[in-house]
C-alpha cells in the first residue's frame, strides 16, 4: 500500500486548465482515468487526509504509485479522450458497465443487390439499415413474419438463394407469397429494392401515409367488386396494424430519442434504455454495473452515454437524449454527441408530457430489473456462502453466522417511536421470525438509549424461553408458519433461538449501546456490528477504527441488505401507528366509547357539528348507545367545543 504524499506532484505544477489523468500502480497499469474542467483542482482533492475521502477513492490513490495528466483545449476534448482510454486500458476503479451481450436489431442488407431482411448482431456495417436494437431476437422474427406478408422482401442466406436461383424454383416462403422470389426472376432487382425501401420506410416511422394507401386501394378494388383483392388489401391492413401494435406508439410525433434511467443503490445500479424512433419504442437494453467508486447519478449517466455512444455514429446517435439528471455542465457531453451525430443532439431532462410519462415507464423498468439482479443474486447459494465466509474473516468470528438479526429503530420527530427485528438465515430472509416493537417512555430523538431497550428486551425473552417460564413477548409477526417453533400448547416460540450474529443499524454508539444490554443480560456469545449508512462503515464494540470492506464485497452486499430489510419492517411499523393517530377527533377524547359506537354516531348525525347539537334523548336513539353514554357524549363533546381538533404527529388544527 502506498503513500499517497510519495508521489504527489509538487505545488505549480498541475496546470488549472481542462484535462485527463491517469493514476497508474506500481507495476505501471493504469487503475484509473478521469476528467476535469481544472486538472488543478481535482486532482489536489485526491490529496488530502485519507479520512476525509471515500472509502473506494482511498483504496485507489493508495493503490496507485504515480499520477500523469494530458492538456487538453475544452472539455469536449476531455471527454472524447477519457472515453478512449478506458477503453483502452479498462481501468479497475472506474465504472464498469456489463453489457457483456450483444443486442439484436433488425437490419435491412441495402448494399446488396437483393436487400434481405435479417436478425443482425455486432458492429454496424456500412450501408446496412439498421432498425432496434430490440430486447428478444424473436421479437423482431414476429415483426417480420407479420411485415411479409405486405413487403415480402428476401430474408433467406446467401447460400439458400444461390440454390433456388440454380435450380430455377423457389422456397417454401415464395409459394406462401411471403417473398417476392427475386432468386427466380419473379421480380427484377430494382422492384425488389423498391420493395425493400417500402419496408424500410415502414420500419422508420413513416406509416400513416402507406395505411391511408392501402385503405384507399381496398375501398377502390370494393366499389369494383374486386372482392378477392379487396379481401387480400384488408389481411395486409390488419396485418401491419398488428405489426404496429407490438410497437406500440408512446409519443405523438415521430420523435427520435433515447430514454435512460437509473435504479441505484450504494452498491450497485440498473440501467435502461428505451430507444424510440418515429414516435415508437422500437428497441429496449439495459446492464447493471457495480458502483466500484462513489459517484452521483449525473456521473452514471454521463458513463452510460459514453457507453451507448463511444462507437456509434450518425444516425445511430438520436435527435434527443432525455436522461434523469444531467452532468455539470451538460454543454460539453451535449456538444460530444453533436459530434458523433454531425448534428445538433438535444440533451434534457423530460419535465411534463407524453415524454415524461415514457421516462416513468423507463424508470420502473430500471427498478425491477435491479430487484431482479437483486434475487437472482441473493438466491445463489456459492454467492450466499462466500458473503457468510468474507463476513466471519473481516470480523473474525468463530464461525459463519448462519442466523443474523438485525434492528433498526425508526420514529417522526420523536412520535411513535417503533423498533423492528429481521432474521436471517443462510443468507436468506425469514420473516416468519420477524419482530416489531413499540418503545414508550422517553423521547425517540434518543436512538441509543431506543436501542439498548430493544435488544434487551429481545435477549430476556430468549432467556426466559430458554428457562420455560412460559412468558411470551407481546409483539407479533410478519407472518406465522406452521414450521415455526412451538411450546406444547401450540403457541409459536417467538425467541426461541439465539443469532451468531446481531446487526444493528447505525454507528460505534448504537453497537456500543447493544453490546452494553447483552452484556448486562450475561450474553457473551452472540458478536455485534453496526452498518453505517454514510459510508458502509462495520463498526465493532470497543474498536476506534470502522472495518472497510470492499465495495463489490458479497459480504458487504449481504449486511447491506440485511440492515435494508430492517429500515423497510421499521417504517412499515411507524408508518402504520402513524395513520391510527393522524386524526383525533373529539370522539376520541369520550371514555369508553369505540369504534363501532363511533361510526353508529356518525352516521346516525352525518357530522360531529350535527351530534354537537343534539340532546340526551336524540343520542339514545341510535342503536347500542344508551343513556349513560349519551350523556357522556354530550359533556365531552361540550368540554371540546371551544378546544379544536389536531393532528398528534404535524400539529395540524384538523376542525374548529
């Protein structure tokens, strides 16, 4: 590991102008490339005390052995050459998009003498049209089957139409009238590239015209009692409108643009892309990358663009780019992908209309597809083993901790103040184990003392269960199985087993506070951590210093989601004792009266302004209320008359 003081360059001589820079290691590699309006600026933010810098930035200027820069004129300059060398030297601490697979599009062979309409893959060709790329290569056989029938183009190979031109017959798709059999003669060249420019028109958006064609002819081929041909125009009608239909319309004009939006978290992010052209989705892709360094999203997008763009051109790259946060300053990449168009690319951030509505769509595609990299990845049994494995080792447990619970206490300003316990076994999650607890007493602003009450009461019930006092805790579960452990009478041992591990979420003062309440109870047998959210720092009881654990750590990734699933049963539980105590009524202030007596009044009355108004005797008529209740009734609603209604959690006078 080196010093960073070792190699860092003396004051003067980082230029304060536009430029990239290299980090390299001690065997000469480069580890990492970026960018900077000021090589100046950034790179003096790389030398300063190490405790002040992220975590995977500290791990990269002290693996690093030396730093170079480049000048450069502008930022779009910059840019260009920071794209070319992480793709030349593959840094290992920049951002790593895996798009590890090629994306299929529909392409239209137009340097050919025969256009043929085929699934293609990899780079673009030259004089090839090109139309996706789409998610499914059976998406675009569907497309194309049903287009045939109306542009029966050539789709076979090379070799299939040399056969059939030798032989002087053609396939079975000419004799099914899905292709115009140039390979014999039934077309001349120049019909069959008209016929493909048809199809690749169709393709590009410009429909509407050839509909109102087609429609037109069929009402012709009708009033001339051409029945067969005008049933024949109304087949290729349906036929092409089903065609449009598996691209469905989003925008109202034909826009071409690329829709990208991110689902991230601290550890990793989805990306999607929707590539829209003619006002329809005509392609969908999408990668999750491992957040190797702490970046913002406007840095993400700005490495998908790089990504999506680095080897395109011309009209590969879209009129618009619309993304969910933009670079500072966006002029430089907007400027870039000018470039690589040979024309002006409007790059924005969508804020109403039918654009803005597509982006949600976008957006909910990047959620679910990080949640699928999400249960893919925690269902992978060698994944879970090694997270279970690279947890015992960075904190020197005994053995794996096959059982981890974690707690999390969660409150609003103090109000309603709520605890939660998850269970985790074999790095998986049992809810059937899950506990909730309400905490009363004392302030919720006091979150070490919330959680020395909470694992202390949840380590005297495994004590007292251990011993069969037959005392039982009062909070319930998520959700109760018949496998869950039971005493003779049936009720489910709801302590019953000790974890390896607890996991509390917060800092060195919420471990300290929950090895203080174990050790009280004489639990010496159970390790304590603590997951900041800040910096996924593991803080152990007793140690001054946090243990770092890589970034792309399983284990990290495991506690990470451990202390997540806590946060999420915490405000679940606040959130719901929340809405009991969001409107109080004057109702509520009667003794004794419930909520089915409290409903009876109203809507017996209609209002609490009509109930105020009523007697004794006009209150013993609704059913169940007699008169003692009703003359409580009307003395608590006297004694509430000059006293409003207020919302216990904001403060909020709710009536007067």
């Amino acid at each position: 590991m080196a010093d960073p003081s070792t190699y860092r360059p003396r004051p003067g001589e980082i230029p304060d102008s536009p430029g990239v820079y290299r980090f390299r290691d001690d065997h000469r590699r480069v580890i990492y490339v970026g960018k900077a309006k000021s090589l100046r600026q950034r790179l003096s933010s790389y030398f300063q005390d190490l405790t002040g810098l992220h975590p995977r930035t500290a791990s990269m200027v002290t693996t690093a052995a030396s730093v170079e820069w480049t000048v450069v004129s502008t930022e779009v300059e910059a840019l260009q050459l920071e794209y070319s060398w992480i793709k030349e030297y593959d840094p290992r601490f920049n951002v790593k998009y895996r798009d590890d697979k090629s994306y299929p599009s529909l392409a239209v062979t137009m340097n050919e003498e025969f256009p043929r309409a085929q699934v293609m893959r990899g780079p673009k060709r030259k004089g090839v049209r090109y139309f996706g790329p789409y998610a499914h290569a059976w998406a675009i056989r569907e497309t194309v089957d049903l287009l045939l029938r109306v542009f029966p183009v050539r789709t076979c190979s090379a070799g299939v139409f040399k056969r059939a031109r030798d032989v002087g017959r053609p396939c079975l798709l000419g004799y099914i009238d899905k292709c115009s059999a140039p390979c014999t003669g039934r077309v001349t060249a120049e019909e069959h590239r008209a016929l493909a420019e048809e199809f690749c028109d169709f393709m590009a958006g410009r429909t509407g015209a050839y509909l109102r064609r087609l429609e037109q002819q069929m009402r012709e081929a009708s009033e001339a009692m051409e029945y067969e041909r005008a049933g024949r125009l109304r087949d290729d009608i349906e036929a092409l409108r089903r065609a449009l239909e598996k691209n469905a319309v989003v925008l109202a004009d034909a826009t071409d643009a690329d829709l990208i939006a991110l689902a991230e978290d601290e550890l990793e992010a989805a990306v999607q892309i929707f590539h829209v052209r003619g006002g329809r989705v005509r392609g969908q892709r999408g990668w999750v990358t491992d957040r190797v360094e702490h970046v913002t999203t406007a840095d993400l997008v700005e490495s998908a663009l790089q990504q999506l763009y680095g080897e395109e051109r011309g009209e590969s790259v879209p009129r618009e780019v619309l993304v969910p946060a933009l670079p500072e300053p966006p002029e430089p990449l907007a400027e870039w992908l000018g470039e690589r168009r040979g024309a002006r690319v409007s790059l924005r951030v969508p804020q109403r209309g039918d654009k803005r509505d597509l982006m949600v769509t976008v957006q909910r595609n990047a959620q679910q597809a990080l949640a699928l990299h999400k249960t893919k990845r925690a269902s992978d049994l060698t994944t879970r083993s090694r997270a279970l494995e690279e947890i015992t080792e960075a904190l020197a447990l005994d053995s794996a901790p096959l059982r981890i619970e974690c707690f999390d206490v969660s409150h609003l300003q103090g109000e309603d103040v709520v605890a939660s316990m998850v269970v985790f076994e074999d790095g998986l999650a049992r809810k059937s184990e899950y506990r909730r607890f309400q905490i009363k007493g004392f302030s919720g602003q006091d979150d070490i003392r919330a959680m020395h009450e909470v694992v202390s009461r949840r380590f005297r019930r495994y004590l007292r269960e251990r011993e069969k006092t037959g005392e039982w805790a009062v909070e319930e579960p998520e959700e109760d199985t018949p496998t869950s452990p039971r005493t003779e009478d049936g009720r489910p041992r709801r302590f019953a087993y000790p974890p390896q591990l607890v996991v509390v979420d917060g800092g060195q003062p919420q471990v300290a506070a929950a090895r203080r309440a174990m050790d009280e109870l004489g639990i010496d047998d159970v390790a304590v951590c603590g997951l900041a959210k800040r910096l996924e720092e593991v803080w152990l009881p007793g140690e001054d210093d946090p243990v770092i654990l890589p970034r792309s750590s399983e284990g990290l990734y495991l506690l990470q989601r451990v202390r997540d699933e806590a946060h999420r049963f915490a405000i679940r539980y606040q959130r719901g004792k929340r809405s009991q105590s969001i409107r109080r009524g004057p109702l509520d202030a009667v003794p004794g009266l419930g909520e089915t007596r409290k409903k009876a009044l109203l809507k017996h009355f209609g209002s609490v302004k009509r109930l105020r108004t009523a007697t004794v005797e006009e209150i013993c008529e609704v059913p169940g209320v007699g008169r003692r209740t009703a003359e409580t009734v009307v003395a608590a609603l006297a004694g509430a008359r000059s006293a409003p209604a207020v919302n216990t959690a904001t403060g909020e006078i709710l009536e007067d």
